[in-house]
C-alpha cells in the first residue's frame, strides 16, 4: 500500500493579496510536512505537492473549503515516496507565462475552450473533422503524445503564441487541445478563440485524467512531469515506446536533465548511454568542470545557476 501521494492541480480565481498568500501557503505546506512546487498568481494557482496519505488529504480538504478554489479537480497519484525534496511556494505575474505582451487581452475566468471530459475527447479526438493539438514543449511531446497529435517545436509555453499563424490552416476544424494537467490548454483556447479559431476544446485534467479514466488509449509513449518522477505511465490499454536514445537511437522511455547544471536540458537517453554518458547530452557537458554526479536517475535538486548566456540568446531571436 502507497503511503505518499503526489497531487497534481490549478485553479484560475482570483486572489487578491497573492503575495501574501504565497507566504502564508507556504508556511501551511510546511506545517504539513508536504514537499512541492507551487505557483501563485493574481489569476490563481498552479501546484503539484507530495506527502503522506493524510497530509495530502487535509491539504486537500483545507483548500477545497476556501470558496475561491472550491472547484479544484486535484488528480491524485499514490507513490513510494515523496515526489519532491523541498517545499516552495513563490509568488509570480502569472501561474503559467503566456508569452503575450498583454496577459491580459485573454481570461481562462471568462472565456475558453470548451472542456471535455477523458470520454468525450476518446469518442471526438479521430474524427476527420478534428485536429488533436498539443500544446506542450518540444521534450515533453518527444516523450509521449496522442497518436496523430499535431505537436508544434516550441521550447517554452511562453513560445505558443507566435505558433498561432502556423496553426491557420486548422481554424475550419475542431480543435481539440491537450497538456499535462489542463493548466496550459485554459490559455491556449482561450487565444485560439481570440485569434478567431471557432470550435476550440480542452481534455479537461489534462493527459493525468486521461489515463486514469480513460486508459490512456492511443497515448504513445509516457507523459512528462514537473518532479522528480520526470516521467509517468499512461497507457494501460495499446501502450508503445516513441522516445529514442539522443545518443545511439535505441528505443527508450528514459528522460533525465543533463548532468551539466549549465545545460540541464531534457532529454531522452538508454541506460547503457546514461553509463557512458555519465548523465550528459554531448561529450562537451561530460568534460564540463561544473557537471552533477549522475545516480541514474537524472534529476537533481534545484539550486540557483548562472545564466546560460547562448541558451538566453537563443530564445530571444525565436
């Protein structure tokens, strides 16, 4: 019997001192001995936390009897141990960055996608008159995604808007998008319906609520997760393995964080590689003087870097 859970959730609602919320929500975590990663914003909330069976419980119960969140849909995953190493809890502009100049000239409050429960996306998602988009980063669709799925090369969310002229060629379809948990799809529909897109739906709970309720059917591969989990399975019904090694090009379902803090990229890679590779990407991050102890696991806790100069460069001439 698991003795941890690893909740995953979001709520768009208001809140108003959300500054001091974040402090005071922290030290409630905290009392609770929960370990996790939440994000609060004047628009809401965006977290995953892990702890024991009854913390997560009365966490749960807690937030649930605060009016504002009263409808939170928290998908619940039993584990052996806690998903995280600490507990933060940081106050930001938005739960999940839009990439817009005006995060404003769109509300998930007020308008968005129609949702679908995991059934309804399973009977609509192969249709000819659908188009199933994911609105996922490069890493994580190269990991698992719906098969079919039109997946867009983007690094970031915050890269989803300058994608939306690409997309032109889907706005005489049903849009049918999905992501982990549901967070990201609240603002991609909600721009697509801006951009004048006129049938937008979301998989409500995300890819998590899918598998639970829907055995995963037609997922490939396993869906990427912000702990240190880094993946899990979905598919309990035609599952298969898409990601392959970046270093031989063996099939593998193994995706770790570079050893080099430097670098620290996602990405898939065997454990004969992993080996080898000491948990790097290329041979320049193995030499790197600064490279992590690589356990076989490929996460690390977070600790504040220097700024990868190239890598911000980069994204800036995106």
């Amino acid at each position: 019997m698991a003795i941890y859970n690893t909740l995953l959730y979001y709520c768009y609602s208001t809140i108003e001192d959300a500054e001091q919320f974040a402090a005071d929500h922290l030290k409630f975590c905290k009392s609770l001995g929960l370990t996790g990663r939440i994000i609060v914003a004047h628009e809401g909330l965006n977290g995953t936390v892990s702890g024991t069976v009854e913390a997560c419980k009365t966490y749960m119960d807690t937030v649930h009897a605060d009016a504002r969140f009263a409808g939170i849909d928290f998908k619940v995953d039993e584990v052996p141990e806690p998903s995280f190493v600490k507990m933060h809890v940081r106050h930001k502009a938005e739960i999940v960055y839009s990439g817009l100049r005006d995060p404003e000239m769109i509300d998930p409050k007020q308008k968005t996608g129609k949702h679908l429960e995991p059934k309804e996306f399973m009977a609509m998602k192969d249709r000819d008159d659908v188009v199933v988009l994911d609105v996922r980063s490069n890493y994580e669709h190269s990991l698992g995604k719906f098969k079919n799925a039109v997946t867009l090369d983007i690094e970031n969310f915050r890269d989803f808007p300058a994608m939306i002229n690409e997309l032109a060629k889907y706005k005489d379809k049903k849009i049918l998008t999905y992501c982990t948990g549901g967070i990201k799809c609240e603002k991609a529909s909600a721009l697509l319906l801006h951009e004048g897109f006129p049938e937008v739906y979301q998989l409500h709970g995300g890819i998590i609520k899918y598998g639970k309720e829907a055995g995963g059917e037609d997922f490939e591969g396993k869906c990427y997760v912000f702990d240190n989990r880094l993946s899990v399975d979905v598919n309990s019904v035609n599952p298969v393995v898409i990601s392959t090694c970046r270093n031989c090009g063996k099939t593998t379902p193994k995706m770790i964080n570079c050893a080099n803090p430097e670098c620290n990229e996602h990405f898939t890679q065997c454990d004969e590689c992993g080996t080898k590779m000491e948990g790097c990407c290329s041979d320049a991050c193995q030499s790197h003087p600064r490279k992590r102890v690589y356990d076989g696991t490929g996460y690390y806790v977070k600790v504040p870097q220097p700024v990868n100069i190239n890598k911000r460069e980069k994204i800036q001439l995106a």
